[in-house]
C-alpha cells in the first residue's frame, strides 16, 4: 500500500499567487491553461536521472497522448536532448518531427491502425510496435521493415478505475502471451531480424510492486522468445503506467527505488555483464500532469438541495476530474 507522504501541490506557490492569477486571467481570459516550465523540465530530468542509475541503455519515449502541445515537448527536450516519442498517430508523428525528435527516437504504437497509418509510420522511420498479428497483415501489404516489434497482453493488468486498465482478458490491447511466439515467427520467417517487445498493461500505477511484475513477465517473455526463435531482442518498452497523487492518501512512486529494483529483474535475466535489451519507457501523465493548472472564474452560485459553485470551465475543457 502507497504510503501517505508530503501531499502539497507543487505548484501551490503559483496557484496561491492572487495577483498573479488575477493579472493573467485579465490579459488572456479564462478558462486558461497554465504550465509550469521549471516543473516539466524538472520531472523528465528527474525520471531520467533514475533510470540512468541504475540502467544506463535507456530512451525515455514521451508519451505525445498525454499532451501534444509542441512548446511544452520542446522545453521536455530541451532539459532531457535525447527525448523521444510515443507516438500513436500520424499527427503526433507529425508533431514529432516538428520538435526535431528523429524517428529513430520515436515508437509508433497503434490500434486497429489503417493501411494509411501504417503506410504513415513505415515511411517516417519510427520503430513499429504492432498490437495484433491483422495489423502486421496490412502492414506487409505496404512491405515490411527491417525491425518490428509486438505489444504484449500479459494476462494480466492494473490501473487507477477500469476504463484504463489495457492490459487482461477482457483487455482490447496487445497479443495474449500464449499466442505471441507465433507472431514474431511469422514477422521471422518473412525475413525481419530485429525485433522488440512493449507491453503498456494499465495507466496512472503507483506501487514499484506492480512495475516490478510487469518487468518481470516482459523479461520473462523476451528470454522464452529469444530461445525458442534464436533470435536477440533491441529493446523492451514498459509502455506507460507510471501514475500522480490525485487523492490526499496517495505518495509518489519513488522512481528512485523503482529503477533500482527494475535493474535487479534485468539482472536475473540478462546478467549484469551487458548484452541486455535497450528500455524504453513511454511516460506520460508522470512529467506533464502536475506541470499544469486550468485557471477559472466562478460565473455563479447556485442554491438547491444542495450548494453549488458555477465556473466557466467544463468537461469540454478538463475532463480529468470527472474521468478520475
């Protein structure tokens, strides 16, 4: 169980500055979004610093869903240069390029993708982590890269509430863990010699113990693959998880101890003499969540069988409390 820490918002000193707030929602009008610079540059250093600890053969891959804004991503890249993209579109691939994020840095994952997307993603140059085996046939119908990838549906996943949990039998994302030698067989046998593994079993995860599991099943699956198809993988992509306090009973994960235990599972498979695939991680909501706020004015009060405050912000701009 997460442990109660410091629960002060991190940007308490900017929301607590009336004057400011006042000064800002007079010069751009409200509802307004509002980022924090210092803090955005100061999660993805943070992050990065982690993993580098303790697993030097790293590419962060931030996760352009969670926000797309170029500007935000540029100042990301800026304090971490060797920032890449998780991409899930051919317009975040688009925005990808416009940040001067090389493809080779960029992971495409899609979902009963069209011909034209994969048409997209192939001849940008990002890595292809396909989500099922209709997806490579379309794919091949265009041709085939050198290095492909599969998403893994462990058996298995956790999140926040249900409706981000992506990973499980009742879960739309990924090939079942039973079925995936065959896929990389098949992506085999049509001439592809590399390859790698990305499973992203469930969203906005704050226990080490639940990433730890999830290092341990990718590991597990990449070594059984490996032996069975004598073949080596690139890289792993722990897609995403990595979740925010949202409730006053809630700590941050620490990242600290998250990638020291993380380098331990990797350790257990690979050794710790090299030979190791490459982790990719594709945060999202970990460096951007608590780096922004949506600054409102009350348009009326309203009293009824119950007190209520009105705004002029909406579901239609900041869906997260409702969604949470």
């Amino acid at each position: 169980m997460t442990q109660k820490t410091d629960t002060t918002h991190p940007l308490l000193s900017l929301i607590s500055d009336r004057e400011r707030m006042e000064s800002l929602a007079s010069e751009f009008g409200t509802p307004l979004y509002l980022y924090d610079g210092d803090r955005l540059q100061q999660n993805v250093r943070r992050l990065d610093g982690a993993i580098a600890e303790h697993l030097a053969d790293h590419l962060i891959c931030y996760a352009l869903k969670a926000n797309s804004n170029p500007h935000l991503i540029s100042l990301m890249k800026s304090a971490v240069p060797s920032l890449g993209a998780d991409c899930s579109s051919p317009g975040e691939l688009f925005i990808a390029k416009k940040v001067g994020i090389a493809p080779k840095r960029c992971i495409y994952t899609g979902n009963y993708e069209s011909v034209d997307e994969l048409k997209n993603a192939l001849h940008y140059g990002a890595h292809l982590n396909l989500d099922d085996l209709t997806s490579y046939d379309r794919l091949k119908r265009i041709g085939l890269p050198h290095e492909i990838s599969f998403r893994l549906n462990p058996g298995f996943g956790m999140g926040t509430f249900p409706a981000i949990v992506t990973g499980g039998k009742e879960a739309k994302f990924g090939i079942p863990k039973e079925n995936i030698i065959a896929a990389y067989r098949k992506a085999q046998r049509d001439g592809i010699t590399r390859f790698g593994l990305q499973c992203m079993p469930g969203s906005g995860n704050l226990e080490i113990a639940y990433f730890v599991e999830v290092m341990t099943t990718i590991l597990e699956t990449a070594k059984t693959i490996e032996d069975s198809l004598s073949l080596r993988f690139d890289y792993v992509s722990l897609g995403g998880g990595l979740g925010i306090p949202y409730g006053e009973d809630e700590a941050p994960v620490d990242i600290e101890e998250m990638f020291r235990r993380l380098a331990l599972v990797f350790a257990q498979f690979y050794g710790s003499g090299g030979g190791a695939p490459r982790l990719l991680m594709e945060p999202g909501k970990y460096i951007v969540g608590d780096s922004g706020l949506l600054l409102s004015r009350v348009t009326g009060k309203k009293k009824g069988y119950k007190d209520f405050v009105g705004l002029d912000a909406g579901m239609n701009t900041f869906i997260r409390p409702a969604l949470y």
